[in-house]
C-alpha cells in the first residue's frame, strides 16, 4: 500500500477541529456547506470566528479541507459513495453534526477531547487491501507493543514513521514490519553521516512509489499530530511513544488488528462514538487497578474509599482524577526543566517575532509555529519564559489559562474574560497579556481588557501586581491607554496600574541576555518593569516606547559584561 492519512495536511492539528466544529454548531450553515456558495460559507465562518487565517484562496479550498477532516473523524456526516453499497440515508443527513461531533463540541478538558478523538481513530475503516479494514491508529499501537516485547526501545522515530509504519498494515504482518524498523533503526544508527542517510532514504523510498519525497514528511508529522490528539501516544523527540498509564488500554485495543464487519456498521459506530474497551466494567476495572499501581511512582496519594464503582461510567470517573493528578506532577517535573531549556524557548520567541513558520535551532533539530497556532504558540513560550525564571509561587498549570496536551504543548488560546498568564511570586504577581494584533484595532482589542484584568487582580492580591503588554509591534495608542494606566472600580476607587508593553523581541532579548549572564530573577523582570515605567510620566507614549526601547537596549548590554 502507499500511505494511511488520519486528516489531511491542511488541517494538520486534530485537537484544532474542535474549534471549527464549535464555530460551525453555532452557524445557521450546518448541512449546506458544499458547491459553491456553501464552500465560501463554510471559509468565511472559519474566518470570522479565528479558527483560519484568510489569505488568497479563490478555490475556497479552506472549507473543503477542513469539511473533509471532521467528516473523515465522524463529527459531521461524510458524504456516502455508491460504491459503498448503502447510501446517506442509512447514515444520516449529509454534513450535519453528528453525536460523536456533539460530543466534541461539548468537551471541556483535554481528557474529555481525547476520548473523541480516540473512539474516532479506533474505528477500523481504512482498507487493508484484502477486503478486510483496520484501524492505524491501533496498528501504530501494535508496533510499539511489539517493540516493547523484544526488549527494543519503544519508540516510533520521525524516518521509521515516515517510511514504514504510514505504509504498512496488519496484512504485512507486525512480525515482518518491526524487522523493517529495527533493520532501519540500525543502519541509521551506524551510520555517520545521519542526515545524508535519511535524505538518501526518504529518495529511495519515493523512487519506489512515485513520489517526492517531501509527501513522506508531511504525511508523517500530520499523522502524528493525529495520533497524539487520542491521548494514547506522546513525543519522544521528533517521534513519538507510548504513554506507559495507557499500556493497559493499548493492549486491549490491539487484541484484534483486522476487521470484517460491514462497512454500513463501522461508519454508524465512527458517527456515534465507537465503543472503548473501558465502556466494560471488567476492562475498565483493570486499566483503573493498573492506574493506580503506577500512580505510586509520582507519589500521589489517593483514595477509593466510598467512592462508587459499580459502573464503567463511575470506574472512568475515577481513572480521569488520577489520570489528572499524575498530569499534573508530570507538568511540575516539566516546569523544573526549562531554565535549562531556555535556548529554546528564546528560539520559539524568535521564530514567533520573525513572522516565519520554522527555524533550524541544532545539527538535526528544527522548531515550526503553524501560522494558523502562532496565537497559541506565543502564550505558550511566554508561560515557558516564566517557568523558566522560576521561583513561583503558584502551580505551572495555575499560571498559564490555555489548555495544553500530554507533552504540555498549547491546544488552543487562552478563553476570554481573564488574563491570559498570571505568574505569581513571594512578593509580587505579574499578569501577562500577549497579542499577535498590530494594526490601530490593537488598543480597542486590548486595552479595556489587559487594563481590567490588572485592575481585578490588583483587588485579589495583598501584593504588587504588574501587567506585562507583549505584542510584535506596539500602537502607539495601546502605549498610551497604559501609560495612563488609570482604572475607576465600581465605586470609582481609582487604580494606578503599572502595566508596561514590549515588542517580543524586546522581551526575548532581556530574556536572552539574563539567562547568559545566570541573572534571570523575578527581580530583574520587576526591576525592568519599574525603569520603564518611570518613564511613563515623562513624555508621551512614542517617546515612552523609544524610551523602553533604550532601557531594554541598556540592560542588554550591561549583562555582557
């Protein structure tokens, strides 16, 4: 066979078909979303509600593209060919949300949107060239079990993703097929020149087949991404491994790789939410007993005593509180390590404030920002940034407001009516707000909100609260809303806030100077803040961002010597 693909390339991230399905439950298109007049609907309303960006598309491309991602995955109806042997009316009304959408759209946890996208993925409907169907992601699971089973490091690289397993199925046999990998595995480990050698694999392998190469790699890091959004797998380096509190769970989903049920049957289950094996008391007892055998090792204490588990539902209920717990410490491990990571996170800022979508940051490594993610990008290196500078006094994920998966990177954006990070230390709390808006709509977009979301924490705290502005280019009428910096509670008690904007680039400087000259505090971020902001009453906001500018400047340069 050529290639298995979960999506397709121009909805690379599963976890963001959420957002266009929310956006498209609350339209009044639903149904009507193709020829034409629908197709440009369907591309305007992902426009409107920020789920795309809208450039130059005169075949409405965006539309069909993303119509085809959720009908692939089962949230909307797919359209129905004859050559199938049933028709619509079997399924259900062409395009419409279906209850496995349904279910998507109302997911309020990263959890609760990994089962979706799991019962989804489960569903045997890719054809195996024999007359029987499977499922990829559950062939994907096999070859890391199977891994595991010989003693192998169990991991999935990038080439071994690309080359192999996107091209295979059970029908090749998961003996034969896990040979291939760790054949591959080897020569590439022996060999010396590591990025020749993958070059000449990727044209070897295209030659084949009649491709470029270039289609191995993007089918092979979309496929990923799909993969992760069930929650069973996460990155190891460019690749990807399985989640060891999922082992149980894998195994049952693997017990049997091909599938004959008719056609009409499996895609009834894709639109409804294919069953798990953990929807069995029996089954979701075991995943539970294995859970909490391995919750142990974070050292989390918790109880079962008098909580109910008569039914699957009850049992999972208790499975997604551990599964929580053990996220959690998993992300204050995670936290710990990005002082060290501080490069990195410096280069993701770059590559953010650059407006380009990848960066080669090492011999063989490469960071990329989606420009349809950027938004969701920008706060999550902002919250790395101040996890990094360390010392908080709240929890990793108290900080930051936007959801992020198992390897901590962002789901999506921060949700309105709130600030986006709120990183609070001993002595003082700094409220970060972050924008990608550049034009004059900067200062209405932003300013009332960033200017009350200070203003409520000034009330909450017992402590100094700064507000930290950051944006790739600077109104001068943002810059002057803050350098009033004045707010009228309900009871016209009036607040003088102490909010300063940075370019990114500006922040990513004074980040990078602090962390080589090892003086990256919370103290000099406040004491940057004050200098800046004493400024303010001096000159008026053109001058006070020129002067911001020569503060950053200055303390750039004196951390070098």
């Amino acid at each position: 066979m050529e290639f298995w693909q979960l999506g397709n390339t121009s909805v690379r991230s599963a976890m963001r078909i959420k957002d266009g399905l929310t956006a498209y439950s609350t339209s009044s298109i639903q149904g009507n979303i193709r020829r034409g007049d629908g197709d440009i609907a369907f591309r305007r309303l992902l426009g409107q509600c920020g789920v795309v960006s809208l450039g130059e598309d005169s075949t409405h491309s965006v539309g069909r593209k993303w119509r085809s991602a959720m009908g692939k995955l089962g949230f909307i109806y797919p359209k129905i060919e004859r050559s199938m042997g049933f028709s619509q009316s079997d399924l259900g009304q062409l395009d419409m949300i279906t209850p496995a959408g349904w279910n998507l759209v109302r997911a309020e946890t990263v959890a609760a949107m990994q089962e979706c996208y799991l019962r989804s993925m489960v569903t045997p409907l890719f054809s195996a060239d024999d007359g029987h169907t499977f499922s990829p992601l559950c062939w994907t699971l096999a070859i890391l079990l199977e891994l595991e089973r010989r003693g192998e490091d169990t991991f999935i690289n990038f080439l071994e993703m690309a080359l192999i397993v996107q091209t295979t199925a059970p029908i090749d046999g998961l003996s034969d097929t896990v040979d291939r990998i760790l054949a591959l595995r080897s020569e590439r480990s022996a060999s010396d020149r590591k990025r020749k050698f993958d070059r000449n694999e990727y044209e070897r392998a295209a030659e084949k087949i009649g491709k470029v190469a270039s289609t191995f790699r993007d089918y092979a890091d979309m496929n990923i991404r799909y993969l992760k959004a069930t929650g069973m797998v996460q990155s190891k380096g460019k690749g990807i491994a399985l989640i060891s509190e999922k082992r149980t769970l894998a195994v049952e989903l693997t017990k049997e790789l091909l599938s004959n049920k008719p056609l009409l049957n499996l895609y009834r289950s894709l639109c409804d939410g294919t069953p798990l094996p953990t929807d069995n008391a029996v089954i979701a007892y075991q995943v539970l007993s294995d859970l909490l055998m391995q919750m142990q090792q974070y050292g989390i204490t918790y109880s079962t005593a008098g909580k109910p588990l008569d039914t699957p539902a009850h049992i999972n209920q208790v499975r997604y509180e551990i599964e929580e717990l053990i996220a959690e410490k998993k992300e204050e491990v995670y936290a710990a390590q990005q002082a060290g990571q501080w490069q990195e996170i410096a280069a993701y800022m770059d590559l953010i404030a650059s407006r380009r979508e990848r960066m080669r940051i090492g011999e063989d490594e490469e960071i990329r920002v989606p420009k349809t993610e950027a938004p969701a990008y920008l706060e999550w290196s902002l919250w790395r940034a101040f996890l990094a500078i360390d010392t908080l006094a709240n929890k990793p994920y108290e900080v930051r407001r936007f959801k992020v998966d198992q390897d901590f990177m962002p789901v999506c954006t921060a949700p309105g009516n709130g600030p986006d990070l709120v990183a609070e230390f001993e002595d003082c709390v700094v409220v970060i707000e972050v924008t990608l808006s550049e034009s004059s709509r900067q200062e209405a977009m932003e300013g009332e909100p960033v200017r009350r979301h200070v203003a409520d924490l000034m009330q909450q705290y017992n402590k100094p609260v700064y507000g930290l502005f950051i944006a790739n280019r600077i109104d001068s009428n943002t810059a002057e809303t803050f350098r009033i910096g004045v707010w009228y509670t309900r009871d016209d008690v009036r607040l003088n806030l102490h909010i300063v904007p940075f370019t990114l680039s500006q922040f990513c400087s004074f980040f990078k100077a602090s962390f080589s000259a090892q003086i990256a505090t919370p103290q000099s971020v406040i004491s940057l803040i004050n200098e800046c902001g004493e400024q303010r009453q001096k000159c008026e906001a053109p001058e006070w961002k020129l002067a911001i500018s020569r503060i950053v400047q200055n303390r750039c340069t004196c951390t070098k010597h």
